[in-house]
C-alpha cells in the first residue's frame, strides 16, 4: 500500500483497465484501439485534483501491466493513491465501442477482480477520518461481498469522525438486477449525507415512487440533501427547505461517460469552496458537459482554468436551457 499526504476527499472503489475503439463501428470491424483507465471513484478524484482540492483513492489492482498503467495514470493526476496489489487476481478490464454516431456500448470484464476483492481490512488507518468528504458509489458494493463490508466499514469509520459521506447511487445494470441491488443501495444511500442519482436511480432505491417522494424518504432516514442529476436539463437539488434548479449547457457530445462522476467531482468543489448551491449546481453542470467533449472517462474533466473559460463563453455555446 502507498500514499501518506492528508486528502480534503477519500473515496474508494475499482479502477479498470479501459480499452476503446477509436472509430466508430462494432468492434469486430475495428482495426486500431486505445488504450487508458476508467473507474467512477477515481474518476471523481481526478476531477476533484484537477480542481485544486486534495483527493485520495483507494483500491485494488492485479500484479500485472493492466495494475500498473492504473495506478500510475491516477498518480499522474495528484490524486494520493492507496493501492493494494493483489498478486491472486487480475485487473479489471472495461471496453468501450461506439456502435454509431450517436451510441455508446461499454463491455465490462471483472469477474473476480482484483477490484472486487475490496476488504475492510484494506482501510488504512486514519485514512477515513483525516478527510472533509468520503465519496462512495454504488458502484463497489456490487461487485462483492466483501467490497460491500468495505464500504459499510469505511462509513462506519466517517460518521464516528464526523465525516460527510456522499453516495453516487451510480447504478449498474449489468452487475445486478433491480430488484437485487435496490436494498443493497438503499442501506448506503440511508447513511450518507447527500446522495446523487438520476430520476431511475432514485426509482430503484424506492420502486414505485416519484423522485419527490424518495428524497423525502431518504431525509427521514437522515439523509440531510438529494442531488438529482437531468442530463443535458441539468440538475437538482432537494433538501427539507428548498429546491433549487440549474439548467444545463448546451454541448455537441461526444462520449458522454464519465460524465456524471465530473458533474459530481464540480459538485464537491463547489461545496468545499462554499459556493452557495445555485452556484455549486452550476459549476457541477458545466463540469459535467466539459467531460462530454473529449473520448475518455476522465481525461476531458477540468480544471479550474477550463472551468472558468467555459463559464465565460469561451469553450463551445454556453447557452443554458
């Protein structure tokens, strides 16, 4: 394991290996691809980094290449990484086609992990408690039993501390059904301070609610803020007091991966500079379609220099609706 400096946001989770066609067509038709990684937690501490805020990731790769291109792209980034190699399990491996224009496939290999052999016993001390912020998805508890325990323990670890956790409901069809996964889910979004999802996602928490009606239930279970994210409409957000709306911008997409954890990413920065939440909205949003301009899961998040060229109309048509 490695990394010593104190992080403003900790997170953990399974960074993969990624590989992507790069033409547009079915993969068994694709001549060339690209190598990279991909994972929402990392993701999210990357784009956090490239914000200027301190940002630690914990996870576990495979003794192989795949391990290493993870951990040192993430290194690369500034984001303080706690790795645990795992000489017993391979690296995950996500691969991305674009079947159209206009579509997106992702394929995902990780049965069996190396990341899904997250364990409590990979916390390292004082990790937990040194942070502002504690960022989990729904992602990890997915993929294991004991990456379930992992994430329980890690929570446990920041509400004795006095550290907010946020939970991206981050929804995956393809590691569990619905009906499997919404109770899993549901226990971690009850202990988290501010929870993220789309309309479906809060669904799935809640079958056969509105998304009114989940928030509602999730602050009588605690949860003190909801953020509902809209797509290209923008976002939400949902507390005891008050909703407030930002529109979203305006973009010509062009890989729309990877563009929730950016949203999520501008939304704790905003947070950790004390925007108010109109302003936090707004930057997550525009963190959010900046992520959608560049193939890639994390490489087109941006910094705060982007962030503000953007915001000021010099990146694309800024136009809200």
């Amino acid at each position: 394991m490695s990394g010593s400096p104190l992080a403003a946001v900790v997170t953990l989770g399974e960074t993969m290996a990624l590989v992507r066609s790069t033409e547009i067509g079915s993969l068994k038709h694709a001549n060339t691809l690209a190598l990279g990684i991909g994972g929402a937690e990392s993701n999210v501490a990357i784009g956090l980094s490239r914000l200027g805020h301190a940002s630690s990731w914990l996870g576990r790769v495979g003794d192989d290449s795949l391990g290493e291109r993870v951990l040192r792209e993430i290194r690369g980034e500034a984001v303080d990484v706690r790795a645990v190699v795992d000489p017993a399990a391979s690296t995950g491996l996500m691969v991305k086609e674009r079947p159209s224009a206009t579509s997106t496939a992702v394929h995902y290999y990780r049965a069996g992990s190396a990341g899904s052999r997250l364990h409590p016993d990979d916390l390292p001390e004082d990790w937990v408690e040194s942070a502002e912020l504690m960022h989990v998805t729904g992602i990890t508890p997915l993929l294991s039993a004991s990456a379930t325990d992992a994430v329980h323990a890690a929570i446990d670890r920041a509400r004795d501390a006095g550290v907010r956790v946020t939970f991206d409901v981050n929804y995956r069809s393809k590691l569990a059904a619905p009906e499997a996964a919404g109770p899993i889910l549901r226990a971690i979004a009850e202990r988290a301070d501010i929870v993220f999802g789309g309309e479906e996602e809060f669904a799935i928490l809640y079958p056969g609610t509105s998304t009114a009606e989940s928030a509602a239930r999730l602050r009588d279970a605690g949860c003190a803020t909801t953020v509902v994210k809209l797509g290209p409409a923008g976002a939400a957000v949902v507390t005891a007091d008050a909703v407030v709306e930002a529109p979203g911008f305006r973009i010509e997409p062009l890989d729309t991966v990877g563009a929730g954890d950016a949203f999520v990413a501008g939304y704790l920065s905003g947070l950790l500079d004390g925007l108010d939440t109109a302003e936090t909205l707004r930057r997550a949003n525009a963190c959010g379609a900046l992520a959608c301009l560049v193939p890639g899961d994390w490489e087109a998040a941006p910094t705060r220099r982007d962030l503000d060229r953007f915001l000021a109309g010099g990146a694309g048509d800024p136009v809200r609706r």
